[in-house]
C-alpha cells in the first residue's frame, strides 16, 4: 500500500497522482502480452513501452493500457466506482486509488475490500457502510489502524489487526450503519518459514 498524500489542500486527482516504477513495470508486462497475443503490433508495442518508462503520473499510464482490457481488469484503477454486493460476493483488490471518502454497501453478500496494493489518497480514510444481513470484509497492511465508528443493531465487527502504536498511521475509520450484519477487518498473517531439514545421507 502506498501512501501519497499531501499535507492540506484538497486531493490531487487520481490521474495527477505520481507514477512509481512497480506501476511501469505492470503496464510494461500488460504491453507485452498485448503483443505476443496480436492486439499490438510491433511498433505500437515499441512506441508504448517507451511511453510507460518516460511516465510520470497513473494518468498517462493508464492511456497506454485503456483499449487492451476491460475497467476492471486494468493495472491501474483510477476510478474505484461502485462498491456493493448484492446477494453476491464482490472483491475489489489489486493497484487502485482509494479516495478520502467512499461508500460500500453489503445487502445479503460479501463485499471484501483489500488496500494491500492500493494509493491511498489520505492519511484518514473514511468507509461510509451500509450493510444489511450482509458482510464487509477489510484487508489492510501492518501498519494501518483500524476503527469502527458506526452503529450496529444486531451486528457484529472483528478486528484482527496488529494496531500500530504510532500517532502517524494512516487510519481507515468505518462509519455507518450495519443491521444484522458484520464487518471485519483482518491483517494477512505473516508466513512462517518451515524448520529445515537435513538431507538424507
């Protein structure tokens, strides 16, 4: 999870956002399946790649990969869009900006929300949470606090997060309002090595 907010003043769009070398390298490799399957001929391929290394911002990568694959399936998402689940499971994850505020609503499905890989566009993130007879489902990163501010009437939340100690963590505080539901937010246990073993002699 990156972190690039600005102290004051209001967000910079996503597009405006800087551009890391991860971000280059995922649409570099998106550019070269695009090639290898004929969707980009060879010089297109040349001109895009050259494009991709010289870009300074999400918004011109995005413009090299936005006629190769669908909203979401993209390397870069810009715009998170809408955030539910009706009667259903949807799972947003992968490199996207998530915005300051932002709705997500669970009716009778699973919405689970991963920020591992995800800009976050503020220090303090605000999920607005309507969840009816539902569940909404936080991954985060160590490091990242997390706290529930809504209300619940006949619901419940689980917090299996590693809570920083530090006043500078960036916060992801879940308002709203969760009616015979549940939200969750967990941090992916770290993996453990196995004991080595000697070889056989």
């Amino acid at each position: 999870m990156d972190l690039p907010w600005k102290s004051g003043g209001d967000d910079l769009s996503p597009r405006e956002l800087r551009a890391s070398d991860t971000d280059r390298e995922n649409v570099v490799r998106l550019l070269r399946e695009a090639h290898s399957d004929g969707r980009i001929t060879l010089d297109e391929h040349g001109e895009r790649v050259e494009r991709a290394y010289a870009a300074r911002t999400l918004g011109e990568l995005a413009e090299l990969t936005r006629d190769l694959l669908p909203d979401d399936r993209q390397p870069i998402r810009l715009d998170p869009g809408p955030l539910h689940a009706l009667f259903g499971t949807v799972r947003r994850d992968g490199r996207w900006v998530v915005p300051g505020r932002f709705a997500a609503a669970a009716v009778f499905g699973t919405l689970e929300i991963d920020l591992r890989e995800a800009l976050l566009q503020r220090r303090h993130i605000v999920v607005r949470a309507s969840v009816l007879g539902g569940r909404l489902r936080l991954v985060v990163p160590e490091g990242v606090r997390v706290e529930f501010t809504g209300r619940s009437i006949v619901g419940t939340q689980a917090l299996r997060v590693r809570q920083p100690q530090g006043p500078d963590a960036p916060v992801i505080e879940v308002s709203g309002t969760v009616v015979f539901g549940s939200v969750g937010a967990r941090t992916p246990k770290r993996r453990r090595l196995g004991r080595l073993r000697r070889p056989a002699r």
